[in-house]
C-alpha cells in the first residue's frame, strides 16, 4: 500500500492524454502520495495541467530514467493506465525492469500480475523492493445475503450511462465534502485506481461472478462496523454496456444502495467501443431503479455531468439541459464542488 511518504512516478509511455490514463489522472488528482512526475514521451516537456486542466502543474518526462534523474527522491512507480480488458503491455516490461533496479516500488492495477513473471519477481526480491498488484486477491469472499438490511449505513452508489465518466471521482468528491461538513462518510473502492487511491477496497472485476456482490456487501458492513454512517459506492460500467453490465448489477445488488447518482459523460452519444446509442438520460434512470432489489428501493437523487472538454458556458447550458431534461439537480463537482450532489443526497425521499 501507499502512503503520504511514498514519491510517485506515474508511467503512461504514449497514454497520459487519453481516457486509458484514467488510473494516473485519478491518482494525481487523490492520492495520498505526492506524485513527482510523469513518463510519456510524446508530452515530454509538458506539465500534467496543460493537459488536463484540473490537475496540478506535475512536470512529463520522456522516460523513467529522466524523471528519476529530475526526482532522485522517488521511490515508487505507479502504472497509469487502465485499457480495455486489463492487458499489460509487454513492451513496456524493459522498463519495468530498468525501474526495478532503479530502486523503484512498482504498483499495478492491470489484470496481468507483474509478481507473477518469474524474472520480474526474481529481481523485485534482488532489490528488495515491493511489487503492488492491486487486482491480485485471495477469492475469499462470501455470496451476497442482503444482511445490509441489519446495519444503519447509508449507502449512495454512483451509477453511469458508460464507463470511464467519472463514478470514483464524483464518489471521491462526495465523501470529501461530506467530510468537510463533519459528516462520518466513507469512500469504498471498488476498482484498482480507487484501492490505490485509499488504500482499500474490492477490485470487483477480478472477483469471480458468484461473489462479487458478496464482496461489496462485505465491505460495506465492515464500515459499519467501524462506526461510519454513510458510504459513497464507486460504481462500475454501465448497466446497459454489454461488456460490462454484469459488475454494475453485482455492486448494485450487493450494496444495497438507498440513493443513486447517476453519472454522465456531456456529450457523449454512443456506449463505448459499441454502436448503442445513448438516447436520453431518463432512460437510463428508469433501468436503473428498476433493477433495485424489492426489499430496498434506490432513487437516483442527482446527476455527476462530466464537462472536461466544455467551457464555462457549454458547462452550464449542459447543465441547464440535463436538468430540464431529469427533473434532478446536476453539477461538475470537479469544475465547482461536490455541494450541490451532497445536498441531493442527504434529502429525505
């Protein structure tokens, strides 16, 4: 695990500035360790900011061995990408391997585990450093019974229209403003840049089907416990992608959630990688708190816009759309704050 004291590289050889770095981009906006730098060549001599506006001025370097030359003080590489189906790209093992005699701790959320490439964990054991794979996990979950029924949590699920829209950051946000007003409120990770990101949670897609939900029900109860009184869910897919709908119904009928915020990328028409078009935001309300489990019935309270690539007055004149459109407040909570989502939360259905 990672903490405030670890200086973190992240590597996104030729990636930074697509959706596929959604694991870097989240780990520099969140994370609890300071991040020092940035390899991809193709921006090296740009700063993270003037890529992506939100994020603070981390300088990119055209490879690892000249952002450990800049930042001799950083002891960790994080993999900052996470494509479509979780492959690890083989040409980047050399430097994998350049970065582990360098000394540098190696944290991974693709499915493709690094600790078990014999060579590679043979020289991570040589260097004594630490190899992370966050999705890496002992299966040792139970099924799902809805025993959340017996534990006064209230749990808020960020839902989407796709995936990659930004259901941990408006879960992140959340929990963040809900801290701010003293509120007991807990973030529960359940992919690998979240677990990075906190330090905890469930990678539910490398959890086999039949426990899935299990593993979530599981996690929340153990926030219970601890004494928290509210969880924000990070949500996964969509509900109607074809790739990924089965995680979404596993973490939707695990949790248990009461309220739902649906998530939404301005803008986007069709689900990704596919030909289904999106055809309207209550569509994907209707679905949504249709699939809720009989003995709890989830409302979606609010709707997370995602507007990166929008100006001020795109921004709103979407906003005023999809509010018109869903009767719902909605908000960037990236652009403004998490407020206004918070406050549709904590109403009273």
């Amino acid at each position: 695990m990672l903490t405030s004291k670890n200086k973190v590289i992240i590597y996104a050889q030729n990636s930074f500035s697509g959706e596929n770095a959604k694991t870097g981009v989240g780990f520099i906006k969140y994370g609890s360790s300071e991040t020092v730098g940035i390899v991809d060549r193709k921006l090296a001599g740009k700063k993270a900011h003037e890529i992506i506006s939100f994020l603070p001025p981390v300088p990119i370097y055209d490879s690892i061995e000249s952002a450990i030359k800049a930042r001799p003080d950083a002891d960790t590489l994080l993999i900052g990408i996470a494509p479509p189906g979780g492959k690890f790209p083989v040409e980047w093992l050399p430097d994998i391997k350049f970065a582990i005699k360098s000394k540098l701790n190696i944290v991974n959320g693709l499915h493709d585990f690094l600790s078990d490439i014999e060579e590679i964990n043979t020289l991570a054991l040589k260097e004594k450093i630490f190899i992370w794979d966050a999705r890496k996990i002992d299966h040792k979950f139970p099924t799902a019974s809805a025993k959340l029924l017996d534990y006064p949590i209230e749990v808020i699920l960020t839902v989407g229209t796709d995936a990659a829209i930004g259901k941990m950051t408006v879960a992140l946000e959340l929990t963040k403003t809900a801290k701010s007003r003293d509120l007991n409120a807990k973030f529960i990770a359940t992919g690998q840049t979240g677990m990075m990101i906190s330090g905890s949670g469930i990678p539910i897609d490398a959890i086999i089907g039949d426990f899935m939900a299990g593993a979530i029900e599981q996690e929340i109860v153990k926030a219970s416990t601890e004494g928290y009184k509210m969880a924000f869910v990070e949500g996964q897919g969509s509900i109607l992608h074809p790739a990924w709908s089965g995680v979404t119904l596993a973490l939707f009928h695990g949790s248990l959630p009461h309220k739902l915020i649906l998530c939404h990328k301005a803008g986007r028409q069709y689900l990704k990688n596919t030909k289904i078009k999106i055809n309207s935001l209550s569509q994907f309300i209707k679905v949504y708190e249709a699939v809720a489990l009989p003995v709890r019935s989830a409302k979606v309270v609010g709707i997370c816009l995602n507007t990166v690539d929008l100006n001020e007055i795109e921004t709103m004149n979407a906003i005023k759309i999809v509010e018109d459109e869903t009767g719902l407040p909605a908000c960037d909570p990236v652009k403004y704050s998490g407020e206004k989502l918070l406050n549709a939360c904590l109403k009273q259905l």
